[in-house]
C-alpha cells in the first residue's frame, strides 16, 4: 500500500536485518505455481518477505521460530509505519543489527518468546471468555513482546 520495503530502525526489528526480502509488485492471485516461484525466487534464503499490496510471508525452521517472526513483523510494519507519519526514518547501525539478529534468532530466544505470546494467548482468552475483555480490543502496537522483560 506504502510501496517500501521494512527499514530495520528499531532494536525489536533487528531480526530482519538482511533477512527480510521485499517484493514490490504483487504478482496476482495465486491460482498457479507462477506466483510461488515468483515470491520464491525474491525470498531466495531469507526468512520473511513483504508481498506489496498483499502482506507477509514467514519461515522458519520450526513453528516457533515462524511464528515469532510473523507476529515480529506484525508489530515492525505497525512501528515503521508510526515513525514515518513523524518524519523520516533512521536505520539502527547495521553492523549493530546484524550482531541483534544472530542473538534473537537463537533458539532459546525464539523458544523463551513462543511461550510467552503462548500464554499471553491464553490469558486474552480467558478474560475474553470471562468478559473482562472485548474481543475487538487490541494490543498496544508499543507492546513490547521481549521474552526478557515480559514473562
């Protein structure tokens, strides 16, 4: 909808730094192989991909480590788009992110934060269950999902 690639500008998107492909044309319903090797052939050996005008893809080596990804990307675009209506964007130092990247992407982080969104789940579910929450409440997108400071 913007037309930008994900600019890795905050510590809790060091994940994607160069491991975030961009595809800036959407290549139409996938209704063949065509456009699966079209985002293929974009993502090569990266974890996660932005389809323009269509959403995010995200891989992994396990569901945990996907899932992490995805409800990261979720929350960078939610903080990219933030910071730009404020004015321009100032990437972290990409050596910097790129020594985050590797940290984050260990499994002990990825595992330590799937738990936490997991009972993080299931604790929305109880209140909602409860009616101490709405259903159409949301999350903060500043929520931090940081496995460190949230558990």
């Amino acid at each position: 909808m913007l037309g930008t690639p994900l600019v890795v500008a905050h510590m809790d998107m060091t994940m994607f730094q160069d491991d975030c492909a961009y595809l800036p044309d959407w290549p139409g319903l996938p209704i063949g192989d065509e456009e699966g090797r079209i985002i293929s052939d974009q993502l090569q050996e990266k974890r996660s991909i932005l389809l323009a005008n269509h959403g995010l893809i995200t891989t992994g080596t396990s569901i945990e480590e996907a899932t992490y990804l995805a409800v990261y990307s979720e929350r960078a675009a939610a903080l990219q788009l933030a910071a730009s209506a404020a004015g321009k964007i100032r990437p972290v130092d990409p050596g910097k992110a790129r020594e985050a990247h590797d940290f984050l992407l260990k499994a002990p982080i990825i595992n330590a934060t799937f738990a936490y969104l997991g009972r993080r789940a299931e604790r929305d579910r109880a209140d909602r269950l409860d009616g101490r929450r709405s259903p159409f409440r949301k999350s903060s997108p500043a929520h931090s999902f940081s496995a460190a400071t949230n558990t």
